[in-house]
C-alpha cells in the first residue's frame, strides 16, 4: 500500500469539521482496515479528531462501494467518507 496516492472524499459535516471536500494522500503501511483508516485520520489534527470522535458510525466507501468496518482497505484509487445516513 506503501507508495500509492489515494484520494479521500469527505462529505456533509464530516467535511466541514476536516475543513476539506477532498485530499490526495499516500496511506502508512500500518493501515490494514477500514477502522485502521479512520482512527489515523482522527489523530492527524483537531477538526479530524472532532469529525471522527465516534468512528463507529462513520460511513466508509472504497471506489465507490460501501463497506464495514473490519474490511480490508487495500489499495483503493479512492475512499469517501460519510456521516450517519437516517432515512427518508
């Protein structure tokens, strides 16, 4: 994984806490999971950690497919990263 520019959506509150849409980055060897991901982004800075203070129901799609949070991330091209969806 090491390497390999991905790019990181954020979307809604997620990205106005960050203070961001998007980012280009190149993710650590130790990132394995999905939870991984989410708990590197939320120690990289204040409005990271406030946007990821409950991980758990942060939503997370990799090239566009959501998954869980025990998934793989591998070496998506692009990851997004949601609030909590409610129904309508």
């Amino acid at each position: 994984m090491a390497g390999v520019d991905t790019t990181i959506r954020y979307f809604s509150w997620v990205r106005e806490r960050v203070g961001k849409g998007e980012e280009q980055v190149v993710l650590p060897d130790t990132i394995v999971t999905v939870m991984d991901l989410l708990m590197w982004l939320k120690q990289r800075d204040d409005g990271f950690g406030a946007a990821l203070e409950f991980p758990e129901i942060i939503r997370v799609a990799l090239d566009q497919e959501h998954v869980d949070h025990t998934k793989n991330v591998g070496t998506p091209r692009e990851i997004a990263i949601f609030p909590p969806m409610t129904g309508g």
